[in-house]
C-alpha cells in the first residue's frame, strides 16, 4: 500500500489534535500547582516583609505617630508585588495606609486570628490576598495587613500552558517525524523484497525472501496472471479466443448465464419445415459472439412458432445449430402476458419515457403487473438454472429491470452484471413513472449497472440520489442500499471485428453492381442509404425529408441522388408504429409525386434484410445516414464503417447518439433541423476521397480496437474485481460456503469450454 504525504498530513492532524485536548485536560492541573506556587511565595514575602517593619510599628504605636506609618507603608507599597499595607487597630479601624490601599477595603475583612492569617477577597473585581499579623499593642490586639493582588497567578498560568502545549506538540511532531521515516525505511525494505520475489515468481523461480509466505507466493502469481492479461487489454486483438483467455484467467471455472428478452436463434415453420433465424437486433449482435466464445447458458423468451417443437423436456436447445456452443433456455409468455409485459410497459411505458423524442408514456396499471409477474419467470429460471451459488449473471435491457434484485434475493452471492441498453433519462422525466422506485432498486440488485455513456450514468445516479434513500460514493460511482453496494459504469457497446457476415459479401464494386441492377438505376447515381427499424427514435420521417429539401435548393441533384430507405417493420401492434409506417410510406409516394425523378429520389424498402444483404447495401452506398432522435448507441453506424474495407464512403451520424461520441469523424448533424441535414447529405456527397479515407480509417481503428469483445471484457473484468472483492470479504468474515479468491475449479463444463476452444 503506497505512503501518501496527504497521509501523514492527516495523521499529524490527528496527532496533533490529541495533544491538545491532553493539554486541556492538564491545563487545570497545571493551573492549580502554579497558583498554590504562587502563593506560597507570596505568603513567604509577606512574612519578611512584616518582620522588617514590626519593630518601626511597634515605636509608632507606642507613640500614637500614625503620620509616619503611612510614609512606612507606601515605601513597604513600592515592591510589584505588593498592592497595599495599612494598620488597623483593635476596634477594627484602618487608621495607616498606604495610597494605594483600595477603597472598598475594610479592617472587618479580615480574619481576627491570634495568629498570623491569609485569606483571599474581590475587591473591585480583582482577586486579592490578604495577609493579616497580629501585633499587641496599648489599646489591644491590633492587625498589620498587606495586599498583593493575585492577577500575576493567572498570567504565569496561562504561560504554564502555553510552554506545555509547545512542549508537548513539539514531542509529537518528533515521534511523528520518526515514526514516519521508520515506516518509509521499512516499507521500501519490504517493497524491495517484494520486488525481488516478483522477478523471482518471473523467471519461474520460488521466492528465497522472507517476505513472502506460501499463501502470498500463491496470491502474487494469480494477480501476475491477471495482471499480465489486463495490461495488454488496450494492444491485444479482441476476438473470441483472447475473449475466452480473459474468462478462464480473470473468472476461472464461473457459470456464466446470459438473460434477455429476445431470443439469439428463432425456429419457425415454413413450406421447407423448421427453419432457423437470427433475428435483426443490435443486443442479439452484441452478445451472440460473446456466448459463443464464454459458452453458458442464454435464458431468452420464446417467441418462434416451432420453438416448442425444437427444444428438450427442460425448454433447453443446444445452438448454434451447425456448431453448438452453448445451451438456450426458452421462457414461454402467454400472448395476454406479451401485450402487458413486452409491448405494453417495456415498449409504451419504458421506451418513451427513457427516449426524448415528445412520445407521451403510457402507464397502466395492469402492464405494471405483467412486467413484474414475467420478470420473476425470468429470475425463477435463472435460479433454476444456475449450478452454483455464485454464477455470473449478465441481464440484459430494459425489459428485465426487475430480475437482478429478484436473482439476488435467492442467489445473494452471485455476480450480476446489468446492462441498459437504451438511454437513462434525467430525473425530472424519469420522476413521472409511478414505479421508479420499484425500477431502480430492482436494477440496484445488480453488481454492476452498466450504461452507454457516462451521460447516461451521471441520470442514474442523479435518479438514485432524488428517489431513494442510498449512499452514493460518486468518487468511486458507487450505490449502497440495503448492505449491497452497485457500481455504475459506462461500457460502450459495438459489434464484432470483422462481421462475420462479411465473410459471404462479395467486394464494393460486385456489390454496388449488385445493387443497382436489382433497383433499376444508373452507374453514376449518388446511393445514399439508411437501415432501421420501422421506430419513431431513428428518425425516418426527417432524413426523407432532408433528402427533398436538398433537392428543392439544389435542383441539379436530381436524378443524380437515390436515398434507399430500408426499414424492418417491427411492434406492429402498438399504433404509434402503425402510424409512423403508413406516415413514411405516404411521405415516401408524396416526395416522388413531387420531385418527378426518373429515379427515385425516395426508394422505402419495406421488409426485413438479412445481415449479408444489409452488407452489401452499405458496401455499395456513397454515403449512410443514421438520423436517430436519440439512442444508447446505434449499430448500424458501426456496422456501415466494419462494411467500409475500401476505406471510402461518409457516414451522417446524429449527434443524439452514443456513437457520435466515439466516431467524430463522421458528420455529426442535427436531425431536427432539416436544412442541415440536407447540408450534411450534399457535404457527404461532395467529399473529396482523401477526406473520406482519412476519415473512415480512423474510425475503423476505433471500431476495430473497441469491438464487442472488448466491450464483454470491459464488463468481466469489473464483475471479476466485485466478485474477488466480495469473495475475500466472506471469507475473511468466515461465512458458510466462502472460499478465497484463487480458489478453482470451475462450473462450465470442460467438454463445453473444449468445444468452444476448437471453434
């Protein structure tokens, strides 16, 4: 553990602190030996001084000569010490003074002893102390009194304490000192010897220092293992096996499940029989490879009308089918339960609220209850699924936000990481869902809540600090509830390096021919693309009509650009959806009505593409736009650069993504305003091919070097910290089943993890 100087700062604070309450607490101690000191000097004094002038008294006395006696007594006034001295006769009259003698002073003040008396008195609020010798005279016992006045006793104390003070915090500041450079001279001693047996355990050799005990010697080679590995995360290339090498250092042997609502393989009936589908979804891009390389299982909704029929008695399927890999578990959902979970509070309610696109959310009350009811058939099956106690659990998206506290409930060991895969909205919108709470504990169940961007987890935490009574470390970006602790994080998703798809797409000109041919145009036309979902957040509607406000001010475009607009159709049931399609289409026929193109300009393909055809589409375009009105991240603007090999081609990317943010490169654009959208489409058109190879080249690095493997790692990595973290905390605690971080062996099967291996 390194020594900070902000340490022994504060120590020092502390020391020093200490001192001084220590010498508060002695200071009356202190103070009352310095007065009792005084006093006796003062008592001492007084007697001499009475001795000295006894007999002088006596003779003036004897003489009934007071005159003379108060000259005697201002000379006896003159000592610094001394306020006053007077005589005061038997019927208790001061009948000699000196000057000085105070007014409010009075023979009956005195004690009347026969012997000599001291007694303390305020007078004119001084303390003053009054020493009274008996002397015998004609008339009776008569009384010689000096005064001194005490206020030197409280100086003298005060300078007591302040010396003790100084003393003491100058002995602290020595042990300090000392103690500081004995733990500096013995940390380095056993940094040194720690580093000797660091390059020892390197070069394969066991440790000869002292230092390192067995257990430690144990400890340094796993960390160095780990260490190793992760050092190198930013310059190795991520692919399936480096992916794989990180899981069996960084969690060896863990039982990895992924949970999402959609489903990475559907198996549906056709006029052939039983075929199988990877639906279009970026979370499906995501995370397919991710399984295929850390094996597992994928615990998904089923949704395809032969998925029954492919799976065994426990809802289990082996895929991919052509080389397994790992097992998917089908969840069924009645259709009364998917219109109330998936398209009535997931898609109604959640989507709008966390997308700024002005769509009012629909909150039912009846939704709610399917969303919780199919959240706990999710976190039941992962229980069910789970071999161990602590699996790695990734849940997926907004449709589950519930499942990480219900998995944790029942698996309160396991290591779950939840990733969000749309925006978070800031409070004030995220305020009017009347489940927020409900929402946010739910995901708060999690090990690490993961988002896109930074933005998007500073909404979040600024949601847990408005709605629920937590403890937020924002230093560390931490949430606290209920004695488990969550940590946000920002996890960039992306795709695969290189597509796989591309493998099967012929080259950019055997594409582009391609693709002319089957629309009908010419060689030399400009082909601007887009590829969506039919969805009210990507922003269809306003990059068509950019693409006729281009034509309207600059009339030679016309038919020299094509935008070809392919758009998935997809929740169909829900009528802001059907509105948006028929709106596209109508405006579609409408900006070809009016511009009178020989081709186009507006070419809106209806239908859903396999990933290879979208490949070609983006090889064969001049130019892709991705309008989006708000999203996480958006794929599609990752997957036109991957297609890009020639290094040509300008993306149009909205700066209402997550993408915008790691690809500046492309012409970030506004896709409200219309007219610089229309700006950006002629710049991109317009573009020398220098610009665009310089451009596109920087951001394929990007891409390549922050692939979807690298994204899965970023979220291991962490999620192995937790859980060697957590670990360590049970089992230095001594609880039931706790074992130490190193400990091995794992719960993926070796016949799974040497399948996936092979591939």
């Amino acid at each position: 553990m390194p020594i900070r100087f902000s340490d022994f700062i504060k120590y020092g604070i502390v020391a020093l602190a200490v001192t001084t309450v220590l010498a508060l607490l002695l200071a009356p101690y202190a103070g009352r030996i310095v007065e009792q000191w005084a006093r006796a000097d003062v008592e001492a004094r007084s007697r001499l001084v009475f001795h000295a002038v006894e007999p002088l008294i006596d003779r003036a006395a004897e003489e009934q000569t007071w005159s003379g006696l108060s000259a005697l007594f201002s000379r006896v006034a003159l000592d610094k010490r001394i306020l006053a001295a007077g005589y005061c006769d038997a019927s208790g009259v001061l009948i000699a003074a000196s000057p000085e003698m105070p007014a409010g002073f009075s023979c009956e003040k005195i004690a009347r002893a026969e012997a000599e008396s001291f007694s303390s008195i305020r007078v004119e609020a001084r303390r003053i102390l009054v020493a009274a010798f008996p002397m015998v005279a004609k008339t009776g016992r008569s009384y010689f009194v000096i005064l001194t006045d005490l206020s030197f006793v409280d100086a003298r104390s005060a300078q007591v304490l302040a010396f003790l003070l100084s003393a003491l915090a100058g002995a602290t500041l020595v042990l300090i000192a000392v103690g500081g450079l004995f733990a500096v001279l013995m940390l380095r001693s056993w940094m040194n010897s720690l580093k000797r047996a660091v390059e020892e355990i390197r070069q394969g050799e066991t440790p000869r220092s002292a230092v390192v005990a067995p257990a430690i010697d144990r400890e340094l080679r796993r960390l160095l293992r780990e260490s190793e590995l992760v050092s190198v995360s930013g310059q190795i290339e991520w692919n399936p096996k480096s992916l794989l090498d990180l899981l069996n250092a960084a969690l060896p042997g863990a039982e990895v499940l992924v949970v999402s609502n959609r489903e990475p393989y559907i198996h549906n009936r056709s006029g052939e029989g039983v075929v199988v589908q990877s639906p279009a979804s970026g979370l499906v891009s995501a995370l397919e490879p991710v399984m295929r390389a850390c094996g597992g299982t994928w615990i998904a909704h089923g949704s395809g009308s032969a998925d029954r029929e492919t799976v065994d008695a426990a809802d289990r399927v082996r895929v991919p089918e052509a080389s397994p890999a790992y097992t998917l578990r089908r969840i069924w959902i009645s259709e009364e339960e998917q219109d109330g979970y998936y398209y009535g509070f997931a898609n109604e309610a959640l989507w709008p609220l966390c997308h700024i696109v002005f769509v009012r959310p629909t909150l039912r009350k009846e939704d709610w209850e399917h969303y919780k009811r199919i959240n706990r058939r999710f976190a039941d099956a992962v229980i069910a699924e789970s071999r161990t106690e602590d699996p790695v659990v990734l849940v997926q998206d907004y449709h589950l936000a519930l499942v990480p506290g219900m998995i944790r409930e029942k698996l309160p060991r396991a290591t779950i990481a939840t990733f969000w895969h749309i925006p978070w909205p800031n409070a004030e919108t995220f305020g009017i869902c009347p489940w927020k709470e409900e929402i946010i504990e739910g995901l708060l169940g999690s090990t690490i809540v993961g988002f896109h961007t930074q933005f998007h987890c500073n909404n979040f935490l600024e949601c847990v600090d408005r709605f629920l009574e937590s403890r937020i470390d924002r230093e560390i970006q931490a949430v606290s509830l209920g004695g488990h602790q969550a940590l946000i994080r920002p996890y960039p998703i992306s795709i695969e390096w290189p597509p796989r798809a591309l493998e099967r797409v012929p080259d950019g000109r055997r594409c582009r021919a391609e693709v002319l041919g089957r629309f009908g145009l010419p060689q030399d036309i400009k082909l601007v693309v887009g590829i969506e979902r039919f969805d009210y957040t990507k922003g269809i509607i306003d990059r068509m009509r950019a693409v006729e406000a281009l034509l309207d001010r600059a009339p030679a475009w016309k038919d020299r650009l094509v935008f070809i607009q392919v758009a998935a159709p997809t929740r169909s049931k829900l009528d802001s959806y059907a509105r948006l399609q028929a709106e596209a289409e109508e405006l579609a026929r409408d900006i070809n009505a009016r511009q009178k193109c020989r081709h186009g300009p507006i070419v809106l393909v209806v239908s859903h593409y396999e990933q290879e055809e979208v490949f070609k589409l983006f090889r064969a375009a001049d130019a892709c736009i991705v309008s989006s009105l708000h999203d996480g991240m958006n794929l599609v603007a990752k997957e036109f650069v991957a297609a890009r090999a020639d290094q040509s081609g300008v993306l149009v990317l909205s700066s209402f993504t997550g993408a915008s943010r790691e690809m500046p490169e492309a012409i970030i654009v506004n896709p409200y305003d219309t007219e610089g959208l229309a700006s950006a489409i002629e710049r991109a058109l317009t573009m020398p091919r220098d610009e665009q190879i310089e451009r596109m080249k920087l951001m394929r690095t990007q891409i390549k070097e922050n692939n979807v493997y690298r994204w899965a790692a970023g979220i291991l990595i962490d999620a192995a910290r937790c859980r060697k973290r957590d670990r360590l905390v049970d089992f230095s605690s001594g609880r039931k089943g706790a074992r130490p971080a190193s400990a091995g062996p794992g719960a993926i099967p070796l016949a799974m993890r040497r399948a996936t291996a092979k591939r």
